[in-house]
C-alpha cells in the first residue's frame, strides 16, 4: 500500500480520495476549502495544512483541479511543488488542461528527475464514487505502470494514449465527440416526439439500429426513459454544461493550433455556449434535451 498525497478534493477529487482510503491506501489531503476534507479524515486521512505538506514523504501525489493555471501554479509557479518534490514521487495530475500546459508542467518535473504521468478522467462523479472512472494517461509507460495500481483503487480502466499531453489530447477528443453524439441524440428524439412518437420506442429502435451511441443507450436525455441517470433527476449532478464547455474549448484551442477542421465541434461548442447562457450552466450536459423539446 502507498502513502499518497491529494489536492482537489472537490466533485471528483473527493470520492477518488475516498475510494484511495477504502483500497486501504495512506492518505494526506488538501484542499482551498478544508471543509472538503473533514469526511476522508473522519475516514483516517490526514489533512495537510498547505499544499507543501501534502508532497512530503508521499510515494504518489494526485491532484485533480479545475484549469491549467491553477495546475501550473501548483507545480511550477505560486507554490512550484516541483521544487520541493522528492524525485522517487510519482506525479499524476487527472485534472482536464490543455496538453501543452500538461507538457510544460511535465518538462520541469523531467528536469527535476521526477516521474508524471497525465492522467484525466471519463466519467463523471457517479463514476468517481463508484471507482468505475478511465483514466487516459500521457507520459511514459514505465510512469504509467508505476501509476496503474493506485489508479485501479479509482478506476475501471487505465489507458496509455502516448507521451506526456496525449492523455489530455484523447480526453477533449472524446468529449468533442461526447458532446456531438449527445445534440444528436436529444435532436432526434425531440424530432421524433413532436411527430407524436414515445421516446422510450425510439430509443429502444434507435438503440437497436445504427444511431445506437452512449447518449442513447446509457445516458439517455428524455426524462423517464432510463433510470439513475440526470434526465431523471432534473438534470441536477451528472457533467455539468460549464465543463463540457471547458472541454469544447480546449478541442477547439487544439483543431486551430493543428489546423484540424472540426466542423461538428464548433457547432456543439456554439450550441453549448448558448445552453450555458440559458441558464444551464449548473446542470447535466445531457439537459440541450430541453433546447429542441421547448423550441415547439
Ligand atoms: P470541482 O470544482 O468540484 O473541484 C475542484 C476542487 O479544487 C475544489 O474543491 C477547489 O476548492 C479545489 N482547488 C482549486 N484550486 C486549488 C488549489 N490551488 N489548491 C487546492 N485545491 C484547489 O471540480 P471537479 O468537478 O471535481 O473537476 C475537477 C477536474 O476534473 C476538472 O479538471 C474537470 O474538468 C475534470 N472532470 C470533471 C468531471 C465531472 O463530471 N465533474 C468529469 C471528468 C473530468
């Protein structure tokens, strides 16, 4: 067992810490808001009092935070946590930033002979409780190895796409599609009940025949199709419309760096820039549903 250090311990951070303490795992936890810490140390975790005291003696150190700034400030600017870091650490950041802040963060700790992987998550938060997440990890195998026994303790699946950054890379490519997969999902069934037909029939033909994807079979939008999922609970919890958009915007900083055309994704990211203005930016992405449903 590992004795890990943990920033971020907010929608996802804090049922991944949770799921590390139950492997039976050593853990010492930070966060900006330390009430967020108080059930994992009821639950034997320590708490840090600054983010320094999180990375000493620790064999890994998690963090799992809102935006490449805030990762950057961690590692290598503010509290540059790279500096203090012993090197036999192995590093895993799983929050969503843009692959070049990724890079930059992993090329000082390479500098520094510390060992880090990117690691961002699929899955939401009912996955991050259920220790059912994929992590898409970029970074060297061998540091991928390292990590893959304290990510088995969060996930259900760990992946290697390639060399630092390229974990981040197929995360916003998979949330590009996610996103796209999911307009199409909530415009067809609209289509199709504003011609008078059951949702549930159609999804139930649809998840047989070759529209069949994730937003339909598993994560259905139509409220009372499928149950346990965010539809069912008016849209509340789930992935929410501000981080899809986060999501969209770094694929589209990607396709204009690349001069990949992504025709499909700019639409999904005007589409869900629209939704977050319409007051939807705190609920489940699959809630667009509402755009074609109330455009009667
Ligand atoms: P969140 O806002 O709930 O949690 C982030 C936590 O980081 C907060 O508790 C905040 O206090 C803390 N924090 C911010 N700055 C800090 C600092 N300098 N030091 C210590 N703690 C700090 O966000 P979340 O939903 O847990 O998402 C975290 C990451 O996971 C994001 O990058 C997000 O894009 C990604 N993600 C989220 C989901 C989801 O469904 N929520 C799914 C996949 C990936």
């Amino acid at each position: 067992m590992a004795t890990i250090g943990f920033i971020g311990l907010g929608n996802m951070g804090g049922p991944m810490a949770a799921n590390l303490l139950a492997a039976g795992h050593t853990l010492k936890v930070f966060d900006l808001d330390p009430a967020l810490a108080e059930p994992l140390i009821a639950d034997g975790a320590t708490l840090a009092e600054t983010p320094g005291d999180t990375v000493a003696g620790v064999d890994v150190l998690v963090s799992m935070l809102p935006n490449g700034d805030i990762v950057k400030d961690l590692y290598i600017r503010d509290q540059a946590l790279l500096d203090r870091i012993d090197p036999a650490t192995l590093v895993i950041d799983s929050s969503t930033i843009a692959a070049e802040d990724a890079r930059e963060v992993h090329e000082a700790a390479k500098a520094r002979g510390v060992g880090m992987i990117d690691a961002p998550v699929s899955g939401g938060v009912g996955a991050a409780k259920s220790g059912k997440l994929t992590f898409i990890c970029g970074g060297d195998a061998e540091d991928v190895d390292r990590g893959r026994e304290v990510l088995g303790a969060m996930g259900k699946a760990v992946f290697r796409a390639g060399p630092s950054g390229a974990g981040q890379v197929a995360k916003i490519c998979n949330n590009m599609l996610l996103a796209v997969h999911m307009i199409g999902t909530a415009e067809a069934l609209a289509l199709g009940a504003r011609a008078g037909l059951d949702p549930k029939a159609m999804t139930e033909i649809m998840a047989a025949s070759s529209g069949r994807n994730w937003s339909l079979d598993t994560y259905n939008p139509w409220p009372g199709v499928q149950d346990g999922v965010p539809a069912g609970n008016g849209y509340e919890g789930g992935f929410l419309v501000k981080l899809m958009n986060k999501d969209l915007g770094l694929a589209a900083a990607a396709a204009e760096r690349l001069g990949a055309e992504t025709p499909m994704g700019e639409l999904a990211r005007k589409l869900y820039g629209e939704h977050a203005e319409a007051s939807y930016a705190d609920k489940d992405f699959s809630s667009i549903l509402e755009r074609f449903r109330n455009s009667e």
